[in-house]
C-alpha cells in the first residue's frame, strides 16, 4: 500500500454547524477507511431505489459503501498530488460526479465487476424515466392487469378506482353495471417516452414493472493507479488504465 497521506488537514466549506459536522464525517469515514482497503471504486447510483441498496450493503457488509455530498467525497480523496490521502487517488476524484458513490473494498476487481454484472433488479419507472415498454389499455371491461393476460384468466378492475382513473388519471373512463370501462383503446406509454407521473402511476396499477435498476461501474483505484471501467459492444466490463490514456493524450 503507498503511504497515508490522510493526516493533512484539509479545511471544508463553511456552513451551519449540523451541516458541517456532517461534512466532517463523512470526510473522516473516507480517510480512515483508505487505510483498511485495497481497491476504492466510484459508481453510479441513478434511479436507485434505497431497497436495492440495502441489498448491495447487505452483500458487502465487510466492505465499506459511502453516501454523501460530491465535493466532500472528491476533498477526501483529494483534488490535486498536493493534498490526495493516497498517491495516484486524486485521479479518482474527477469521477465524483452526479449520483455515485464509494465502494472500499479488499475484494478483487473481478469479484467486483462480477457481481454487479448480476446486479439487476426489477421495479416501477419514476417519472422522467423512459418507458421500456409499450402500453395500451384495450377497448371494454378494464381488467386488472389492463390487457396482458386473457380475460378470463383476470379480474375486472375494482369499480371503485373508477373516479381515481377519470378525474386523477385523465383516462376516459365510464362505470357500467359494476365495471369500470373505455369505449376504445387508451395508449398509456409508447417505448422511449419520457413518463409523466400519470403514466408511472398507470404502470404501477396495473402491475408493469418495467424498469430495470443496474449499478454502473465508473472506475477504480488501487496501488497508486485509476483504472476506468468500460461496458463493450456485448456489455461486458472492461478496464481502461488511465494512466496509459493520459499519456496518449499528452
């Protein structure tokens, strides 16, 4: 392991004080932790639900996850040769950016990248997300999957959600003997759309979860060296040494 340069003090951004000791904390776990790991890695949390995070804690509870504030993070590991905790880890901190996070952890690069290649989980989409799928409500009786099995095999939507549907919803319902019905088919979402909140909540309604929430890799720190991860045509990892790229570039 290179020498610990994570004793230099580094001032942080004045704020309140229940904000600032936050600052400090967070900075503190980063630094101490530098010390118990080999392989520091930044990766992206988008669209993450917090469920599905209690899951990666969970699978990597001997490791170290961290959550917090981007320009903290990036101070922690250092900006710049001069004030980085470990040498080469500055290069690392420009990957701190958006909704990411830390992962410190003494398991190989290929244990890693292995287990979030497998990291897939399933739910309803936010709104501003794009729809995955095509959806449309048949003409008729609505039934509670909303068309995606025969009808015999379901059941007609409750007609007490009628109102919800009409007046929150904006879909084209009426209410006939009990069932709640459109005259013609209603589209909720075309693939590629960018989904609204009535959109989302139609999905979720009719039990579409088709949203799949992944982990992305960005990249990786060890011994002095950053190295990127890359997805190839076939969506494997691969690793790109910054240090080789930086030259190139020079």
């Amino acid at each position: 392991m290179p020498k610990s340069k994570r004793s230099k003090l580094i001032t942080l951004t004045k704020t309140q004080k229940k904000g600032r000791e936050g600052k400090e904390s967070l900075y503190n776990q980063i630094r101490d932790n530098l010390d118990i790991y080999k392989y520091v890695w930044v990766f992206d949390v988008a669209n993450m639900r917090n469920s599905f995070l209690k899951d990666v804690r969970r699978d990597w509870a001997e490791s170290k996850i961290l959550f917090g504030r981007t320009k903290v993070m990036a101070k922690a590991l250092g900006l710049t040769p001069e004030d980085e905790a470990h040498d080469g880890l500055y290069k690392l901190s420009k990957y701190i950016k958006g909704a990411v996070g830390l992962l410190m952890t003494n398991e190989s690069p290929n244990d890693v990248q292995d287990y979030f290649a497998k990291f897939t989980k399933s739910d309803f989409p936010r709104a501003g997300q794009e729809a995955a799928v095509d959806f449309t409500l048949p003409a008729g009786i609505i039934y509670s999957r909303g068309g995606q099995i025969a009808p015999e095999d379901d059941l007609p939507l409750p007609h007490s959600l009628e109102s919800m549907m009409r007046v929150q919803l904006e879909v084209p319902t009426t209410l006939k003997n009990g069932k709640i019905m459109i005259e013609s088919e209603y589209e909720v979402c075309s693939e590629g759309d960018v989904l609204d909140a009535k959109q989302t909540r139609l999905l979720k309604l009719f039990g579409i979860a088709c949203a799949d929430f992944k982990v992305r890799l960005v990249a990786y720190w060890t011994d002095g060296e950053v190295h990127v991860v890359q997805r190839n045509s076939e969506g494997n990892s691969e690793e790109e040494d910054e240090d080789a790229d930086d030259d190139g570039n020079e």
